[in-house]
C-alpha cells in the first residue's frame, strides 16, 4: 500500500459526476492512493427529467459545446499524474469533463481516465482524452460498472498496480 501512496504522491483526482458513480470511484481511489481529490461542477446544473437531460447531453456533445464550469475548478500545474473521471455520456467523456481538459494544458503529464458506465454504447474514451490532449501520455481507462458495487476496491486495486507498472 506504500507503494502505491509513494507513486501517486503528486497526482491529483479530478471527478465529474451526475448521479453519484463516478464519485464513489474518485473517493475509493482517493482513499487507496492518499492523492488529492477535487470535483468539478458545470455552472448550469443538468436538467433532472431524464429525455431533457439525454436531448441536451447529445446536443452538447455533437456540437463540441464546453460547459461553464463553477468556480474552484483545480489547476493541473503542479501535478505529473491526473486520475481524470466521468460517467460515460454516449460513448464518451461528459462535457464538464471535456471542459476542464479543453482550458488546461497536460504537456508532459500522464492522464488515468476512469469511467461509469451502464453497460451500452461504450466508444473510446481514451482516444476522445487524447484528441482533446494531445500532449499527455494517455493510458488505458479504467470501465466500472455503476458504482462498482462490492467489488470497487478490488477492481481498483488491480487497475492501479497495473497503470503504475507500465
Ligand atoms: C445522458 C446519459 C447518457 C448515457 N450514455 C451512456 C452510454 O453511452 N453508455 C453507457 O454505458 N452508459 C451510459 N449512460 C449511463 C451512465 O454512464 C451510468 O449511469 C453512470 O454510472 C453514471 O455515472 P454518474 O453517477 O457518475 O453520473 C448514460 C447516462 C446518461 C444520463
């Protein structure tokens, strides 16, 4: 467990999360690794009504629209690891994600993407992560099922060992 406290030293956790997934993820992670946790929030909340919230989901995403973000979103600068987390939104990271990848700059650091999802459409997350940062070493994401039930601190565990041994 050292170990792993000693390699995710100067990383941070950085979540976006609608209904609750993807930050259960992030506190288990927080909670193995010791590194920093922040979450993000976009400045409009997303509709409850779920045909409202999945219509302007699409629409954000096939237009490239990057939300707003609430202030005391964190700056990457001082971190060389970033565990980045989303739900995954047809087939791909949400928009305040994007968001936050889009108005920062990641040369020279390594990215962990890792998702919730529902078991649909799954995309390519990594390869949509790239694209928006296109200096960062991007690694294989980690897919959770929901919140990962009673099996999220082993499944992380092994995602973690494996990422740091690359
Ligand atoms: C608008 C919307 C789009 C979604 N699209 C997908 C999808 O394409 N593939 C998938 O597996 N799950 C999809 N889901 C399910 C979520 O990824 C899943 O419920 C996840 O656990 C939510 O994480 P959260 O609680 O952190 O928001 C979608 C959910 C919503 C609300």
């Amino acid at each position: 467990m050292d170990d792993l406290k000693n390699a995710f030293a100067q990383a941070l956790i950085l979540s976006y999360s609608y209904s609750g997934n993807t930050h259960r993820i992030a506190r288990q992670l927080q909670a193995l690794t010791g590194a920093d946790w922040r979450e993000i929030y976009p400045r409009q909340p997303y509709p409850v009504p779920f045909p409202e919230l999945l219509e302007q989901v699409r629409r954000e995403i096939n237009t490239g629209f990057r939300p707003q973000l609430l202030p005391g979103a964190p700056c990457p600068r001082p971190y060389s690891i970033l565990l980045v987390g989303s739900p995954n939104w047809c087939g791909t990271i949400a928009p305040p994600l994007a968001a936050w990848l889009c108005q920062n700059d990641f040369s020279g650091k390594t990215l962990l993407p890792f998702y919730s999802h529902c078991g649909g459409l799954a995309g390519d997350l990594r390869r949509d992560i790239q694209t928006l940062c296109p200096r960062a070493e991007v690694r294989p994401p980690l897919a959770v099922l929901q919140d990962g039930g009673s099996s999220l601190d082993k499944t992380l565990l092994q995602w973690l060992w494996q990422t740091i041994q690359i």
